[in-house]
C-alpha cells in the first residue's frame, strides 16, 4: 500500500491526498511530526526526503518528495485514462505551466500569506498579499472564460492551484473580485470523491 507522509493543515499534502481520492487509491497516511515544536522534523524523516518537507510518498521501492513530483507521479503511473495528465504535447505543456503558477506566483503570494496569517511565519504580509493578487489574475484570465485550467476537464494544475486559491482568506486574500475563480473553486468542490481539508469546504459567497 501507498504511504503519504504528510500533515492535516498542509495544502501541498492536500493536492496528494485529492488526487488519491480522485483515483480510488487506498493509501496509509503517516503524520509528520515537527521536533520540539518547531519548523523541524526528525532525523529519520530526513533520510526520506532531505529537504525535510511535506509531503513525501512511498510507493515501495519508489521515494518521491513534492508535491509537483508526487502528482505527476501518481497520474502518469495510475490513471490510465490520462484523464489528470494528459499525453498530449500541447495539454501536457499546458498542464505544466499552470504547475509553474502553482510553484511560483501561489507559493510566494497564497501560500505566504497563510502562512503568516495562520502560523505566525516570519515574512511581509503585504507583499504576499500583492502576489497573491497577481496569481489570481492569471487565473482569473482563463477561468472566465474556461472551465478549467488545462483543456475541456480538470486535471493536476486544477489540483495543483486549488487548494492554496480555496485558502485564500486565511491569508486575508479576497477572491470576490475574481468571480472566474470563485466558479471554479466551487465546480472544484463539485467533482466525484472530492474530499476537503479544514477551511476548503465552504462555498464562496454568491
């Protein structure tokens, strides 16, 4: 059985444990603790995944840490429908760039200002806030006039962007003015075996 090394209130750990749930795949998950406390973990973690992260996933001999990593792992080796992870050259590239938006743009700007917010990291609330604002307006690019992200049906850049866009207010980051991305995050919540994580649940406000 799959083991997924993760934490409940993780988004990037979030992302691994939708697209499990999208498969149908049974997976033992096993928290991570943090050492005395703090921002780290325990050695033995570490011989997993050296940058002492979450999450990281055991697929029995295979050992793979990122959550960009793990999603392109899991679809590419399970789905069979190639349904999350296109094999077309233009979809997959497309696939891959909103993974780039999720990587970058959502991850200094969403992921910051929760982090901040939520868990007292040290950093600039503000300047989180302003790039949380540009990766909205990206995605608000397409999805005002797209349903998804990558092509006619949901795949990992979906799972990849939602989880940090759906957490947007933890981090004091307004997603109404950005009405592509509310009908998104709520067709998002919609699909079969969607499972949330605290603060994921609630609709966005019509």
């Amino acid at each position: 059985m799959l083991k997924l090394h993760d934490r409940d209130k993780s988004g990037n750990a979030y992302k691994i444990r939708l697209l499990l749930s999208f498969l149908n795949i049974p997976y033992e998950r096993i928290p991570v603790a943090l050492k005395n406390g703090r921002n780290q973990v325990d050695s033995s973690y570490l011989q997993l995944n050296p940058r002492g992260q979450i999450p990281t996933l055991q697929d029995g001999d295979a050992v793979l840490w990122g959550s960009t990593a793990i999603l392109s792992y899991l679809a590419l080796r399970y789905d069979k429908t190639e349904h999350w992870l296109p094999r077309d050259p233009v979809r997959f590239g497309q696939v891959m760039q909103w993974l780039e938006l999720a990587q970058n743009e959502i991850q200094s700007g969403l992921f910051q200002a929760r982090a901040i917010v939520q868990f007292g990291l040290a950093g600039d609330l503000q300047a989180a806030q302003r790039v949380a604002g540009q990766a909205l307006d990206v995605l608000e690019s397409r999805l005002r006039i797209e349903q998804w992200l990558a092509g006619p049906e949901p795949t990992i850049a979906d799972i990849a962007c939602f989880p940090y866009v759906a957490l947007a207010g933890e981090g004091k980051v307004d997603v109404s003015p950005h009405p592509g991305v509310q009908r998104w995050i709520d067709d998002f919540r919609s699909l079969d075996r969607f499972v949330g994580m605290p603060g994921t649940e609630a609709r966005c406000p019509d």
